[in-house]
C-alpha cells in the first residue's frame, strides 16, 4: 500500500515530492488550492476522494484501495501550449499503461484512455493563476483493481480496470510509477517543442480518427466524422462537408461506450 510522506519513484523531478494521503476531497483540488506554494513535479495521491471531480462537470466516483487518484503539479509551462497538455498526459498515460501490461491501450478525444472499448483512466487538467504565475494540476483517475462488479454496482457500463480488461494484477504504486516516467520523458519534449513531434503518436492511438463522432455543445447535438486531431489539443470533425474545429465539449464516437 502506498505510504504516507515523501515518496522517491524512479523518477528525477516529478513525483520526488510525493504527498500521501489516506482521504482527501480531490487530489486536484488540494493542489489548485496549496499549489502556489509546492514545488514543480509534486504529485499527490489519496487512498480515496470524497469529491473525486471529472470533465464537464461531472463527479469521479471512488474506491479504495483498488484505484489510484493522482495528481501532478506543472509549473513554468508556457501558455500557448498548456491547452495540448490534456492530450500530453493521455499520451503518457497510454504508454505507461501499454508498457506495465503487454496490452493496447487507445485514447478517446480529448484524453480517456480505454481498453477494449472500456474507459479505465480518466483525466482532468486544470488551470490556476497566481499572481504573475501561473500552473497547471494534471489528475488522473486510473481503474486498477476493481472487478466487473464494482462497475456493475456503480451503473458504470461503460468503464472497466486495468484488472478486468487485461486481467493483470498491478500495485497502485506500480501504475503511479510508470504513468510519472512516461510523462516525466514525454514532458522533456513538450516544454521544448510543443505537442507537435508527439502528435504522430498521440494521433496512433487516437480511436476518433475517421470514425463518425457525436459532438455535445450546450443544449446542440451534431454528428459528423472526425477528419484529424490537432497539437493544439482540438479535433476537426466533418459536418456534412463543412469542416470544424472542436475545442471542448462532451463527444461520442460511434462503436464506443454503446454509441451505435
Ligand atoms: C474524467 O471525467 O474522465 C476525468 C476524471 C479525472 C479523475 C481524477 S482522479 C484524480 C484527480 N482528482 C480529481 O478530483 N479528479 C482527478
């Protein structure tokens, strides 16, 4: 089990700060709010959340001991590029996770991950000013342990674990370690060079791609087909031969999630 206090992975600078906590709100939350004055790499992680929060909106639901909550501060990462960092950290996440099991792992736009057309990792990126600096909380909500009961109980048809889709026993630790490596590396060339050079293998293990997705803005539903993914982090999807660019909103791709 993971332990309370600093921790070292086999990381250099993220997740060298690493805070334990048996119980928290939201391991986002805690570092949008104390975040100012920890250091760049801090990665927090709780045995459970009681107000785990997801995109749109949405809440993240909790088990103990069979996920990992995680989350990791990023300072001094240059604005223009901070909206791609979404798509950075499914792009880590995919290539811890494929890794770890031996298995393929793919991203559904903007950044969960799923394994064979279950979502097992959710992420939320988050934006905070302060003062003149600003940083970035990067959360990710990986399935590790839970079996298909759990989703069933919780009326989650549409999500699975790293256990239940690969049938692989992995430590919570084991998972937090390797999704830090991939981002630590991955984050080397982004601060540099922008998502750009790592779009090719986010674009690899993007399912949206030529597929027909229904794309949610506000009270509109449009269904079109996804012609490309951007570094910007955008998606341009097809309407009728009218091409536009997506920048956020919920979206469905056809196959995945009981979209048919
Ligand atoms: C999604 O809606 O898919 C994103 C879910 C993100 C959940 C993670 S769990 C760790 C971190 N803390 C939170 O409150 N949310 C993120």
């Amino acid at each position: 089990m993971l332990q309370t206090g600093t921790k070292r992975f086999r990381t250099h600078i993220l997740g060298q700060n690493c805070l334990y906590f048996k119980e928290l709100d939201s391991t986002n939350t805690y570092l949008k709010e104390h975040g100012g004055s920890l250091a760049h790499g801090t990665t927090v992680i709780a045995g459970r959340q009681t107000q785990g929060r997801g995109r749109l909106g949405r809440a993240w639901s909790s088990d103990e001991h069979t996920a990992l909550y995680m989350s990791v501060l990023l300072k001094n990462i240059p604005q223009p590029i901070s909206q791609s960092l979404p798509s950075l950290c499914g792009l880590a996440t995919v290539k811890a996770l494929e890794k770890l099991t031996g298995r393929e792992f793919l991203i559904k736009w903007p950044n969960d991950v799923i394994c064979l057309e279950k979502k097992v990792v959710g992420i939320l990126c988050e934006g905070r000013l302060c003062g003149e600096q600003s940083y970035y909380v990067c959360g990710i909500g990986v399935n590790v342990l839970q079996d298909r009961a759990f989703f069933a109980r919780n009326g989650l048809d549409h999500g699975g674990s790293i256990l239940t889709q690969t049938h692989r026993v992995k430590t919570l630790e084991a998972v937090a370690e390797s999704i830090l490596i991939e981002l630590e590396a991955l984050l080397d060339v982004f601060v540099q060079e922008g998502f750009t050079p790592l779009l090719p293998a986010y674009k690899r293990h993007c399912v949206n791609i030529g597929r027909e997705v229904r794309v949610i803005t506000g009270e509109t539903e449009q269904h079109g087909i996804c012609v490309d993914v951007c570094a910007d982090g955008s998606m341009l999807v097809d309407f009728c031969g009218q091409t536009k660019k997506i920048c956020a909103g919920e979206t469905s791709v056809r196959g995945f999630y009981g979209y048919v």
